[in-house]
C-alpha cells in the first residue's frame, strides 16, 4: 500500500464532513467524515462526487476534525469514518490512532476490497464497529460493483469481521436489477450466521449512473418481502 499503482492513493485529505450524526454510528453521537476516491463503481452510489471528480473537492484537514472534536468534547462520543472507500489512503491507519489516542470509538465503512488492511485495523484493535457493504451475490458481484472484482478479497473480510469479536453489520442496497429472492438466498447463504444484516432502500435523487433514475426501485414493503428469507442464515435482517 505504498503507491497508486497499488490501488492506493498517496494523500489523506477529507472531502466531506458532516459534524453530527445519531445514525451512521449506532448507539452514539458521532462526526462523519467522507473520504474521496472509490475502487468501485456501483451504478446507484449516492455519494458520487466522492467517486468522480472527488480530487477537486475542497480538503478538510484532519487537525479541523480533531479541534471541532475538542470543543465538543462530551457531546461527541464516536468517529465514523466514510466515504468513498476509506481503506484506500494510507494515512488511514494514522489517522484512526489519533482518534482512538484522544479516546474515541471509531465506525469505518467499507466495501470490504482490501482484507490486509482490516486484518490490520482489527489485529491492532483501531476499530469499535465495522460496516461492509455486499454489492451482491458472488457470480454477480462485478456486475454491480461496475469494475472487475476480486471476489476472494471480499470473501476474505466477511469471514475476518464475523470472526473479529467487533460490532458490525453487512449491508446491501437493493434494486429489482441485481437483487431479487433468488439473489437474497445466495447472499443470506454467503453471510450464514452473521450477526445483523442490512437492506438499503435505494433513493435515486443522485446516483453515478444517471440511467439508474430511470430504472424502477423498490419501495419499503417490498424490501421487507425479503427479511423472513434472509431470518434463516442472519440473526437479524434491518430494513433502512
């Protein structure tokens, strides 16, 4: 992870900041920042100005976060750190060691494409909670995730974060083009006896692929047709 070449980029530089959530981290109050840069491409991201174009974005220094985490210091109980794909920069381990040094439980998503950078983050306890996202199941994998992927990586980090003893959660966003009950079995057998599963109800407002606005989604009750099949492999199925 030293060089772009190996699908690492050489500077650590927010590109989005939101300084209170209740929701991206469960169970506490916590400041979201947004790293730029992605290795995927999945059609539906709603974040993709973090995807394309993302270097032109203006940079928030970290020593910002850490000042505005200072004087909020009591109020703020936790760092979620999101992107973008975090696990790509280098300084993110840095990064993730002030925050813990200053006492702060840190969240990080991921897509789950770099095993030997979670392997260290988990093995080094710099993580409270891990959220990763399953694009879809195995055979369709590339498909969604818009770029060739290597499958192995993924399978790879869902059996290192089901096996960690760290709060996670696994979650895929919905569309009737790559998800169905066919899809969900697969999936649900993929991620048998995970603890929480999550399925994202996909708003297109904003997507990376402008076509997808025009393709039909699913709506809330439809999404819940799903959470009784997948109850047989995940202790519990959350509809978001």
């Amino acid at each position: 992870m030293t060089n772009e070449g190996d699908g690492y980029f050489k500077t650590m530089k927010f590109k989005g900041w939101q300084k209170v959530s209740l929701i991206d981290f469960p169970g506490r109050i916590a400041t979201v920042v947004f790293t730029g840069g992605c290795n995927f491409r999945c059609p539906y991201c709603h974040n993709p100005e973090l995807v394309i174009g993302w270097e032109k974005l203006p940079d928030i220094d970290e020593e910002e976060v850490f000042r505005y985490l200072e004087r909020r210091k009591g109020l703020i109980d936790g760092i979620a750190i999101t992107g973008g794909e975090p696990l790509l920069h280098q300084e993110i381990i840095d990064f993730i060691r002030k925050a813990k040094s200053k006492g702060y439980p840190v969240k990080i998503d991921t897509n789950g494409a770099f095993p030997e950078v979670l392997t260290k983050l988990i093995n080094d306890k710099l993580v409270d909670f891990i959220a990763m996202d399953i694009k879809g199941a195995k055979d369709r994998y590339a498909e969604v995730a818009g770029v060739p992927v290597d499958v192995e990586k993924i399978d790879k980090s869902i059996r290192m974060i089901m096996e960690s003893g760290i709060d996670y959660e696994f979650r895929t966003s919905v569309l009737p083009m790559f998800f169905d009950m066919e899809e969900a079995k697969k999936i649900g057998e993929w991620i048998k006896g995970a603890k929480r599963y999550v399925l994202q109800i996909v708003h297109t407002v904003k997507t990376l692929d402008e076509r997808i606005k025009e393709k039909r989604i699913y709506l809330p009750h439809e999404v819940e047709a799903f959470v009784p099949i997948l109850k047989q492999y995940v202790e519990s199925v959350i509809v978001r």
